[in-house]
C-alpha cells in the first residue's frame, strides 16, 4: 500500500514508480491502508476561494491509495472507502476513451466521481432538464445537493469552445444560489477540461483548465477535483445552499398540491370555493407590498378548470 500526496508539480515529476495499471502517481512513504479507514478532505478556509488558482491548492493530507492486481472487483474491499475512491482515481488515469461519445462519458465520470464521493453529494443526473437550466434546454451532467445543483459539467469531442457556450447557454441562476458567490461549471473535450465559476449574472471565470493526456496532467485534474469537494464542503457547512422542494413535481400540502417552476409558483386547490375565495384575494392584493402576487406571463395567473392558481416570486424555505 502506498500514499498518494496531492503535491506540486515537482513531486508528480519527481516520481519514477507505477501505481494503478503502470500510471505514475506522485507518491510519499508507504502507509498502511484498507480497513475503512475512510479518507475525508476537509473544507475550505473562505479566503481560499478568493484565489485564482484555488483548485491547485495541495492538500493538507494525502489521499490513500492501493495497489491492484488489475481491474477487477475482487480487488476492493467495498467496506473501505479508501478502496473505493482509489479505484475511481485509477479508472481516471487509465482511462482510455473507447468508442464514441459512451467512451468519453465511462472516463469522464470516472473523475467527476472524486468530488461526488469526497463532498457526499445526493445525486447526479445525465441528460435530463432540471432547475438549474433554462426551459428545453439539458445539461450533460448535474451534480446535486439535497435537489439543488451545484456542479454542471457540458462535454464535446472535440470543441471547448462548443462546450463553454453550453455551459453559458444553459445556466439558470436559481433563487436558492443568493447565498453563493459561485457554483461550478465544467467543460470538457477528448483532449482538454476547463473549469469555471458561473455566477448570477450569467458572466463565467475560468479558474483551471489542463490536457487529458499526460499522466502528470490528469493526476493535476484529480487535485482539482478534490478541491471543488472542499469548496462544496464549504458552502454545505456555511449553510450557503438553501434548501428547498423539488422543482417541477407536486408536493401535496393539506388542501393544496404546490408545484415550483422556475417562473412562478403553482397552487392547485382541491376545493372549489376555496379556490374561489383564494382568488378574489389575490386580485384585491394585487399592489400590497411584501406579499405574493399573481404571475403575469405567457401562462397567465390562472387555469379555472384545474383550480390552479400561478404566483411570483418563487420563495424558498
């Protein structure tokens, strides 16, 4: 067993030994490992983030790391999460892209799993619209905390560029971002990944980009994904995601059933009168401040049939 510290580039280079399928790791003495010892990287400091190059900071402790035989399951032991994020590292730094796009998609989850397991994020979704992109439009991978995203990744073969326009394309700045200076954005090619702050008004910052072929630059890869766990360790023990129901599903409150869009909010009453008289409310307050009011949009503020009523702004718990 060894140790693998996320050092300089100097240690990378400085490193003549294999570790996982022959790949060259940057490796201090060798430690015991296996037996759960369960690998955790601490958050964030928030004068980190105001680096530039945030991402490359080393860390305070070395990942663990195993050898294995080969690729095989027999090889892990699924009790040690050291086992388990030292496979994932090593499918990222053997991973050859395959045949088309499922090719690049294998090798590339490969390394979004690092920060999914270290930040103990939910879920990940591929492909699916969700409320963080704008209506009809669908991210290639989202990564969420308690059904907020928090990380949005858009890959391409071979244009960076078609990727960066997606990631700009796409964004929706959620209510429940007001506490966040930034959330992630990842863009990635067959030969290159980049790494963005997307902020509220919809303007991106490059904050790291490097080639995918090198082992030296895919290990530089891994460290930054290890370091946007710890920035998302931050903003979840800051309190900086505020929760909130899923968007686009009905939720049954009492009498009511609540549906959140991203334009507006959705009451759908069960009674008729109560409708009614919720209705007659709202138009006789239309101009109170500090109160809900009716959304005027393409939809409009009603559909009588379904006694449902549409308001703005979207709240938040």
């Amino acid at each position: 067993s060894t140790s693998v510290n996320i050092g300089t580039q100097a240690d990378i280079d400085s490193y003549a030994g294999p570790c996982a399928n022959g790949h060259h790791f940057a490796v201090q003495a060798p430690v015991p490992v296996g037996g759960g010892i369960n690998f955790v990287v601490p958050a964030f400091e928030a004068d980190f983030l105001l680096n530039e190059d945030f991402l490359l900071t080393p860390l305070p402790s070395p990942v663990p790391m195993r050898h294995f035989t080969g690729h095989h399951a027999e090889d892990m032991d699924m009790n040690s999460s050291d086992d388990i994020i030292t496979r994932t590292i090593a499918e990222w730094m053997d991973g050859d892209i395959g045949d088309g796009d499922e090719g690049i998609i294998h090798r590339n989850d490969a390394l979004f799993k690092v920060y999914h397991r270290l930040a103990r994020l939910g879920t990940y979704s591929r492909n699916k619209h969700e409320d963080s992109t704008v209506a009809t439009t669908r991210s290639d991978r989202t990564d969420k905390y308690e059904g907020i995203t928090l990380v949005k990744i858009e890959e391409e073969a071979d244009s960076l560029q078609g990727a960066i326009d997606d990631l700009i394309r796409k964004a929706n700045w959620l209510p429940h971002y007001a506490r966040l200076p930034f959330i992630f954005g990842i863009a990635v090619t067959s030969q290159v990944l980049e790494v963005f702050k997307l902020h509220a008004d919809n303007s991106i910052l490059r904050i790291f980009s490097s080639g995918l072929t090198a082992p030296t630059d895919r290990w530089l890869c891994v460290r930054a994904m290890i370091n946007i766990a710890r920035t998302l360790k931050f903003f979840i023990e800051q309190k900086l995601v505020i929760k909130s129901l899923r968007f686009d599903v009905w939720h049954e409150k009492n009498s009511k059933r609540i549906r959140l869009d991203v334009k507006f909010v959705e009451v759908e009453f069960k009674d008729s009168c109560v409708f009614g008289r919720m209705k007659a409310f709202y138009i006789a307050t239309e101009g109170v401040h500090n109160l809900e009011h009716l959304y005027i949009g393409e939809l409009g503020p009603f559909t009588e049939e379904k006694r449902r009523i549409r308001l703005v702004p979207v709240g938040v718990e």
